[in-house]
C-alpha cells in the first residue's frame, strides 16, 4: 500500500510589515494614541507557579516612542483588576523609549521562568574581553537575554484584566485614558475590549496568550478574544494549540520582512523540488513521518549590518490547528524543529552551504515548535553580522506527524549592528540614534501552494542518535490516505499556484482559536490559588486588608 502526500510549501520566510532600527530619520513620538501602544502577549501564571508572569508592551507605530505620561504624570502605567482587586502593576518612566515596532517587557520579579529565551545584541562583552582580545570574540555570549524591562512582586489572580493607561494617577484610570486593555470574560469592562477571552487557565502550564501574528503584526480588533490565541508547548483539557511564550523586551530583535528578503535557494527550479524543498523519510522525535526541508537565501538589503536574525513561526498547521484555518479537510501536523548545517547540490551541480536553525529555548518544547515559536540564526551575532548587501542559506526542517496539505509563515526578525537600544531613563530628547530611524513598507503575505509528488511510507529508522535519550512524549501516528489527484489536475494546481507566489497572495485572516484535538482530562481544581496570595498595595488599602 501506498501513502499519499499532498504537502503545498511555503515561502521561506513571511514577508509582511516591518521594521528594523534602519532606513531614514524618524522623530520620536510623545502624545501616544489608544491603541499606538498594544499590550502584545502576556500570562498570570506558567510552570514555574502563579507567579510566572508577564506582560509584554508593543509599539504599533513606525517610530520609536518616547513616553511621556498626560498632563505632567511622570509615566504610564500598566493595571490590573479582577473586579475586586485593582492596582498598578508597572510603571513606564517618561522618557522611555520603545523602538518602533519593538516591545517592552514587565514580569514578575518573584516568579517570571523565561528570563533565559534569547533577546538582542549582548549589552556589554565578557569581563577582560579587551585585555583578551580576538581570543574573547570566541566566548562573547551571542544574545541578550529576555529579561524584564519594569518588575512587580505581587501575585495576579487568575481572569484579572491588563489594562494600560497614560497617567500614573489611579484616579486617572478611566476609558478616556486607557490606551488598550487585555481580559477575560470575566475582567472588569474597563480592562478588556470585546466580550474577553472566555479561556482562564489555572493550571502550572508552559503558556502564553498573545495577538494572532498571522498577518505579520499584531492583530487589533478591538475584541480579545478575536485577537488573542492562546497557545502552550503541551497540549491539555486547557491549551489546545500547540506554540510556546517568547516574550520580547526592549532590546529584542523587531519584524523586518521589507528590506531582508528571501529567496528560492535554487531560482532555476520550482520552490516544490529539490533543493528548495526535500522530503526526508528518515524517522526523528517528532517526525514520525520523516521531515521536510525547505532552503531559502536570505539577503540583507538594509544598508547596514545585521547581527541578530531569527524566524518566528505566524501560522503552521500542527497540533491543535483549527479545521478552518487548514487548507483542506484534513490538513498536515508539522512541528518546527532545529536543523543542521549542511550543503545542498543546485540544479547547475554548484554545491552551496546551507545554516542550520535552532528552535530557541526556553521555553522546552519537547514536541517541536508551533505558533510563535522562534528559529534563530546563531552564527549571525553582534561579533560576526551579515554585512549589507551580503546573503546566507538557511534550511528550516519542520518534523511530520500527520501528512496533507500544509500552510507555514515566518516573521523575519532582526537587529542592526550599530543602532543602540536606548533604555529606561536615558536621556532621549529626540529618540533618535545616531544610526536614524526606521524604514517600515507594508507588503502582502506570499503564499507558496505548489503541490508535492506523492512519497512513499517512510521505512522505520532509529528515532535519535546513538546513546541519545529519547523523549517520552506521547507521539501519535497519523497517516493520509487519499489518493493523489490525477497528473493533469496536479500540473494545473502547480502553474496557478505558481502565479500565487509571484502575485503575493494574502490568506484569509485566521479566526479565534478553538479546540481541534481531544486532550487528556486534567482537574485545575489543584493548581489554583489560595486565600494568601500577595496583593498590590493599593489594592489592599481599598479592602481593608492588614497584613
């Protein structure tokens, strides 16, 4: 018996809007508007306790954002509320500046676990790296680190609302100066736009609720639960969809998918043949079915250095991945995976060396990556960077656990070498660097929908390396057996889709998550929180707490 495989590829990276700390002069802004500023992902809790927190800010805007609070306020301040406890979380000082398209991160000094995911250029090089020399390139760390840019130390119980406000006066917290707000059904009106979202989780998961990426920024609907998708590395009676946390702080690399552009690796060839694309039978964790391997050449056309690029996944067809946002009835589950460095032969017989990627942790992602999940290039850092005008290869091997038609988009990520971060309280009187400011284009999303020849059924292979311990990871098997379309319908599938890609074809916006896997039953009732949870000050005065 034959299996079929019906697999439409991908455009090797996304290409939507963007920007990086590049291109022409831009004045700061100081008046921001609601919604210039989004609160962008965030969580109450996660595995290391309900103090695993975080908040993430976004600038929406194609210029750095200097804060400046309203009416002499000396900030703006992020808020939360259940409906009986309401309190300042973190305050943003005037003078701050986010970059444009970039972030800011607030997380729980007492509990936030994802301090280790990578974020930017490293701030400062190794003690005695001058007197070391050349030999201290060899151990400079190659990333900052995602640590929080503002802190609390207060627990915030489960379905509070996140609200951000342009005062730091909490008789000022009202909607006319409330700039966005992230809640649940049950938050206060004032802390949620729409209805909320109608999933609490209350159990020690690795997870994250963050605005659907898929076209290529944030999504701002005005209703929480449209815009937000919840998504955990493990998926349970809570998480449906498989994806993982990467908060992003003000050092963090921002979307560039204007002026780093892909390509085919091959151009002599369809995006659906090899090398651009390559099935492998070989069985892997997390490939049960073998792998996939798609080649693209990533060029900087920046005008300056780049020395931090990365990958984040936008859409993927994976665990958990909802009937309606599949391409077919019955779609693929793929899991993002490192790759390895390695050569690949054109159609010329040239032969060309291709990078690897790392699926980048923590967050553990012991199933393989999926939405917003990131895929770094390690060997592009602040101590070697991709020289404008210059290009790299790159392979993205994604593991595949359930064969059929597949959708996969990424947001490049990237940061300039000489374009510093400027940093909370700084001076910042125009937030402008020396390197100028930003260079943001709007372009639609590219669609590769080229359909694969059919493969035959993997043979059984070693699931890892020699003396490696494999994962226990429950690993379902799936298989497809609908037969191939008939050649002639085939070949007329691969010229239209073809046009596709040459047209930029744009999906259709992804509704709100909902469950599409039956997952194992797990009582929340054991992780939830006690009657003795820290609470902000302020919210203790207003109930009369004395503790």
């Amino acid at each position: 018996m034959r299996l079929y495989q019906r697999v439409p590829a991908f455009v090797a990276a996304v290409f939507i809007c963007g920007a990086v700390f590049i291109g022409r002069p831009a004045s700061a802004q100081t008046q921001i508007q609601a919604g210039q500023v989004l609160i962008s992902e965030f969580r109450l809790r996660g595995p290391a306790g309900a103090e695993d927190e975080f908040v993430e800010l976004y600038n929406n805007t194609d210029q750095p954002v200097t804060v400046q609070g309203l009416n002499q306020a000396s900030g703006r301040t992020v808020v939360v509320s259940n409906g009986q406890i309401t309190g300042p979380l973190f305050t943003i000082p005037n003078g701050t500046v986010i970059p444009a398209r970039g972030h800011l991160l607030g997380a729980n000094s007492n509990g936030y676990s994802l301090s280790g995911y990578p974020s930017g250029n490293p701030t400062a090089p190794p003690v005695g790296a001058a007197a070391a020399g050349a030999a201290a390139a060899a151990v400079v760390v190659p990333f900052a680190a995602a640590t929080p840019d503002r802190t609390w130390d207060f627990d915030v119980p489960d379905g509070s609302g996140v609200a951000l406000f342009a005062t730091t006066s909490g008789t000022n917290f009202t909607a006319a100066t409330r700039l966005d707000a992230a809640g649940f059904t049950t938050s206060p009106a004032l802390y949620r736009e729409g209805g909320g979202i109608p999933n609490v989780v209350t159990a020690n998961t690795e997870h994250t609720f963050y605005r659907n990426l898929s076209n290529g920024t944030p999504r701002d609907t005005n209703d929480n639960a449209a815009d937000f998708l919840l998504v955990g590395t493990a998926i349970s009676i809570q998480i449906s969809r498989l994806g993982a946390p990467g908060p992003e702080n003000l050092a963090s690399p921002v979307v560039n998918n204007t002026t780093i552009i892909p390509t085919l690796l091959d151009p002599a060839v369809s995006s659906s043949s090899a090398p651009n694309r390559e099935r492998n039978p070989a069985v892997e964790p997390n490939a049960n079915l073998g792998t996939l391997l798609i080649r693209r050449t990533i060029t900087n056309n920046t005008g300056q250095p780049v020395s931090r690029l990365r990958f984040r996944v936008v859409i993927i067809t994976t665990l958990g991945t909802p009937a309606s946002e599949c391409p077919a009835p019955s779609c693929a589950d793929l899991r993002a995976l490192t790759s390895q460095d390695g050569a690949a032969t054109l159609s010329n017989q040239q032969v060309v060396a291709v990078r690897g990627v790392r699926l980048e942790e923590p967050p553990e992602q012991p199933v393989g990556g999926g939405y917003n999940s990131s895929l770094s290039d390690d060997k592009i850092t602040l101590a070697s960077p991709l020289p404008s005008g210059q290009s790299i290869s790159v392979v993205f091997k994604l593991g595949v656990m359930r064969d059929g038609p597949f959708r996969f988009f990424l947001n490049i990520e990237a940061l300039n070498a000489t374009v510093p971060v400027i940093l909370l309280n700084e001076p910042a009187a125009s937030g402008v660097s020396a390197g100028g400011g930003t260079d943001f284009q709007k372009r639609k999303l590219l669609v590769d929908t080229v359909q694969s020849a059919p493969v035959t059924p993997a043979a059984p292979a070693s699931p890892a390396a020699p003396g490696a311990a494999p994962r226990n990871v429950h690993a379902p098997w799936f298989v497809n057996l609908t037969p191939p379309a008939p050649a002639p319908a085939r070949a007329a599938e691969d010229e239209a889709d073809k046009d596709d890609e040459g047209t930029g074809k744009k999906p259709e916006e992804a509704p709100p998550p909902s469950a599409a896997e039956p997952a194992p039953q797990t009582s929340p009732a054991a992780t939830r929180r006690g009657p003795s949870k820290k609470l902000p000050a302020a919210a203790k005065a207003r109930r009369g707490d004395n503790h």
